[in-house]
C-alpha cells in the first residue's frame, strides 16, 4: 500500500543566486498536523513562477522516497530532507514507471488525479544544491508528477494511499516524460498520448505540436528537426495553457 509520508508546504520568497534574486517557491518545509486542499493549493503553499507551476492542472507536486533514495545512491549525499525537491507530497510507493496519467488516488478526504510529469527548471537545483538536477530528473525517467484536485478536503503524513479510478488509455508517467523530453517517437505512441483525457492541456499542447511536425516531415519525405523535440523543454511551454 502507497504512503503519505510528508505534506510540504512553501510560499514564495527572494533569495539570492549567483549576483541577482529568484523569486521561488521551491522551499518546502513539512507540515504538522492534518493540512487542508483546496483546487488550486495546499493550505500555505504557494508558487513564484505562475507561469510554469501551479494552477488547476499543477496543484500539487509528488516525489517519491525511493527517488530520493536513488539521488542519494548516484550523487553520493545523505542530506536529502523531505520537501527538498519542491514537493508537496513525499511519498512511499507510486513509481513513475507504474503510475499512468489519469490514475486516480484518495488521500485522507482528497481526491487526486494526476495530469502530468513535474516540469523541471533551475530552481529545483538550487534547492538541491545540484544544478544538473533539472537535467537529471528528467533524463532518469525519474521526475515525479502533479495531481489536480478532484475533491477537496484534508491529508496528513501517514495517510494511506488509495487508488480509486484509472485512465481506459494506459501511459505511465515515465513514457509521457519520454515523449515530452527525449527524441525519436512514434507519431502512434503521440496520438496515444493525447487520447488521455487526463492529460494537462499544457502536455497535450507540446505533444500536438510534435504530431504535426511529424505528420509535415512524413509529408515531405524528411525527419523532424532536433528543434522540434528538444530534450528539456522550457516550464512556460507548459502554462499557456490551463
């Protein structure tokens, strides 16, 4: 059975980087207690790049324990704490490799669905004091997701995690990270992809556009350019659309 092992909150705040200030959220600290949800946030979070994070489709970030006890493995650091990768939730259980878009889990007196792989950015290396991290998460397969609220209500650590309704097309979070960040696809794995209805319009918008300029390059009897499937994508591709 999958755990909630730590709700983590943050809101935005300046700090100073490299001579000039980010304003970031990305700074999460565990809750004590039971901690409410609402549509678009947790009780005391918030976001500094609107553009990119949050809002109906983003309201709440996932990672794993057992992510952070890869990072630990491969980057050889024993001081990962939760809420550290910006998270929400910390959580046992719910690889990326398992967990598909529009699954849908209870937590406490919540309801999730989950809408997309976490959109990575500097910030998050920051945080983590690894500045490949951006590059790593999604390279790794590894990136974690976002969950819209279904249902509002309360959650706390140590709540079960219970899933109660999935998706009738069937992609994991980790192909939809590959189809988003990683070349050379299928235009029929594309075309999958978007028939999830679950699937952010952010995600989709992207996927579209890689269909089309697949569907041009077939056209013309030519391959898409690297251009047209970037290996890391920038967060605001993802927040014109909510």
């Amino acid at each position: 059975m999958a755990r909630l092992l730590s709700v983590n909150v943050g809101l935005p705040r300046d700090i100073e980087w490299k001579g000039r200030t980010v304003h970031t959220a990305v700074w999460k600290e565990p809750v004590r207690g039971r901690c409410r949800v609402g549509r678009l946030n947790l009780e005391g979070d918030g976001q500094g790049d609107l553009a990119g994070h949050g809002g109906e489709q983003r309201a709440v970030f996932v990672y794993q324990i057992e992510s952070y006890r890869h990072w630990q493995e491969q980057l050889k650091r024993n001081d990962f704490v939760h809420g550290q990768s910006g998270e929400n939730f910390t959580i046992e259980g719910l690889p990326d490799d398992a967990v598909c878009i529009g699954d849908r889990y209870q937590i406490g007196t919540a309801i999730f669905e989950v809408t997309q792989p976490r959109v990575t950015c500097y910030r998050v290396g920051i945080r983590m004091n690894e500045l490949r991290m951006p590059t790593l998460l999604t390279s790794s397969g590894r990136p974690g997701f976002y969950f819209r609220v279904l249902q509002e209500g309360e959650v706390g650590a140590g709540d079960e995690i219970a899933k109660v309704g999935e998706a009738a097309e069937r992609m994991t979070v980790a192909d939809i990270n590959a189809l988003l960040y990683l070349p050379n696809h299928s235009r029929d794995r594309l075309v999958g992809a978007l028939r999830i209805q679950a699937l952010s319009p952010g995600c989709a918008g992207r996927l579209r556009r890689y269909c089309k300029a697949k569907r041009s390059a077939r056209e013309v009897g030519t391959q898409p350019s690297h251009r047209q499937q970037p290996r890391i994508l920038l967060r605001q591709d993802f927040g014109r659309s909510r």
